[in-house]
C-alpha cells in the first residue's frame, strides 16, 4: 500500500487491553460489593454483637484498600502483576476480619477464599499458588491471635483441616483459571487470524496487482472524502497520467515488456509524490494522483516533475524512450470527485494532443 500510514495495534493487543480494563473494573465492583456486605451486615441485628466491630473494621480497610488501589494507583502500574499485588493487599483484611470474629471458627471463614478465587483472572497459574501460600500464612496468622485459651493440639487441628480446604480450592482455581487462559488464547488467535484475512481481503480489493498501487474503487471511496473535506475549505487536486504510446511498446517489445514498463512507473509515483499524495492506476495505462491540501498551480509542479522523473529514468533495458503525459486539476464548489478527473482528463488530452502536434 502506498499511504504509509502507521499500523495499529494488532487483534490481540486491543483484545489483552480492552480484556485487562474488564478485569479491573470486575475487580474494583468485586472489593466493593464486599465491602458494602461487610458494613451491612455488621450493622443489622443478625451479626453477633461481639463481631460487629470486627466486621465494621473490616469493611472500612477493604474499602480503604479498594479505592486507594483503583483510584491512586495508576492503572497500567504493576503491569501482569496488578491482580495478584491486590490480591496480597487486601490480606490484612481477611486477618483482621476473622481475628475478630472467632478466628478459624469465624462465621465469615468462606471470604478468607475470595482473594484466591480473583487470581482466576490472573495471566498466571502462579499467581494463584503465591496468593495460595500467602493465604495459609494468613491462616496461621488468624490461628495465632485468635487462640485464646484454646490447647495447641486443637489449633493445629483446626489449622490443618482449613489448609487442606485451602489447598483443594487453590488447585480448583488454578485449574479453572489455566482453562480460561487457554479459552482466552484460543479466541485471540482466531480473531488475529480473521482480523489478517480481512485485512488482506481489503487489500485485494483495493490495490492493483501489477503496480502496488491503489485501484479504482479505492479512488472513488478517498474522492467523496476530499470533496467532503474540500468543501469545508481544504482543497485538493487531481493529476491524470497517461503513458504515452503503451500500444507501440507492446506491439514492439510485447506486453510483458508493457507491464514492467507499468509496474516501474508505479514504483516512480511512489518515491517522487508525499506521504500525503495517493498515487492510482485506472487500469491499463491510466493513472491518478490525488493531492490532498494541494492547489493547482502546485499540481501542475509536480505533475511536471513527474513528467521528468519518468523521461529522465533508466530505461536501456527496455531499449525504447518511455514518457507520460499528465493533465491537472483542481477541485471547484459544487464539482464531485468525477468531475475533478474528468477536468484533469481534459488536461491531459490537451498535452497529448500538444505532444502529437510537436512531433
């Protein structure tokens, strides 16, 4: 393609962004929604009155933690890692939640596995195992404060059994977790793959095979913009070219010579226009040139060395002189994109014409 516009970020790129800001937002709602259950519930009759500063004291940190974490914390910091580091965060939480409210005979045991379970979303089975030994450590804690006048042995117990379900809901979500990943990769590649064969589709349809360039349907679609753009005060020119005796040359030399004649001419619009400028081919030996913030006195300068840069080239290898003769227009109020390449076209004939006369 010739516009030499940038490429953007790839299929799987947008998909891991756009998937990473869900994750975030889930997460944030998640601590949230929790947070909220711990005040409401430590505030209604049901919570035993000895837990309910507990659960209170909870709630506040976890919503301390959650909105300092989402809201300071900038969003790309911390990268791959960003939920796991949460996920250790909000531990204190869990300690000071079931500390306070029976320890490992807590009613609120079930939320201790919540930081767990969010590595689920985590781009690593890692991350879920360091959050899983960081969570037993945190159980150990609680075990420790929370011992009261309890023997040793029944601690130990306690401890053991809760790490053992610890341990089964850590490989539960690892597994999961590894599945979704899988599932996530899996959907990414297709969508990679479907987003290339697009690309490659539009190509097709909208470049010439032989030069490179961009065809007619292209020319069509980018003149109904610059006509939009002229006629809010950004104007814009047409050059039509036209290679001079193609039919000579292959009658002569034969269309294969013809073709590499076309196709280094379409090499030459390229190097001798801007970034800015599209060069076309029309079909058969027609070609445009689109100059977008360009006035005619301007067009016919570069349609001059354009002229100059295709006389002045190379061509022993062909063995005949090869030129193009070009005409130029500019865009008027109420003309369309045909009638800017009809008014070229005139041009052109006019200097074909001057040609014919000068032999």
């Amino acid at each position: 393609m010739t516009t030499g516009e940038p490429a953007g970020p790839t299929e799987a790129a947008r998909e891991s962004a756009a998937y990473a800001e869900r994750i975030r937002g889930t997460n944030e709602r998640l601590a949230l929604s929790v947070a909220a259950l711990f005040a409401l519930t430590g505030l209604l009759p049901l919570t035993q009155p000895q837990y309910r500063e507990g659960v209170l004291l909870a709630a506040v940190v976890l919503l301390a933690t959650t909105l300092i974490w989402f809201h300071l914390v900038p969003a790309k910091a911390f990268g791959p890692r960003r939920v796991v580091i949460f996920c250790i965060l909000v531990q204190p939480v869990v300690i000071v939640l079931l500390s306070l409210t029976g320890g490992n005979d807590s009613p609120y045991l079930p939320f201790f596995l919540l930081p767990v379970l969010v590595t689920v979303y985590s781009p690593s089975t890692r991350h879920t195992l360091v959050i899983g030994a960081v969570s037993a450590v945190s159980l150990v804690v609680v075990g420790l404060i929370a011992r009261g006048n309890d023997p040793t042995e029944l601690i130990a117990a306690r401890l053991a059994t809760d790490l053992l379900e610890l341990l089964a809901f850590v490989l539960f979500t690892a597994f999961a977790g590894r599945a979704l990943r899988d599932a996530r990769r899996a959907i990414t590649a297709r969508a990679e793959a479907l987003a290339d064969e697009r690309t490659s589709a539009m190509q097709l349809a909208f470049t010439d095979t032989l030069t490179g360039l961009y065809n007619r349907r292209y020319a069509e679609d980018l003149l109904r913009r610059l006509v939009s753009e002229a006629a809010r005060g950004r104007p814009f020119s047409v050059l039509a070219l036209d290679l001079d005796g193609l039919k000579r040359l292959n009658d002569t030399l034969g269309h294969a010579a013809g073709d590499r004649v076309l196709e280094q001419i379409g090499k030459l619009l390229r190097l001798q226009l801007r970034g800015a400028d599209v060069p076309i081919r029309v079909g058969g030996d027609e070609f445009l040139a689109l100059l977008p913030g360009t006035r005619e006195d301007q067009a016919k300068v570069v349609g001059e060395r354009l002229r100059m840069a295709v006389r002045d080239h190379d061509w022993s290898a062909i063995g005949l002189p090869v030129s193009i003769s070009v005409g130029a227009a500019e865009w008027r109020s109420g003309q369309s994109g045909d009638d800017v390449v009809k008014a070229a076209d005139a041009r052109l004939y006019e200097a074909k014409r001057a040609l014919t006369t000068s032999r």
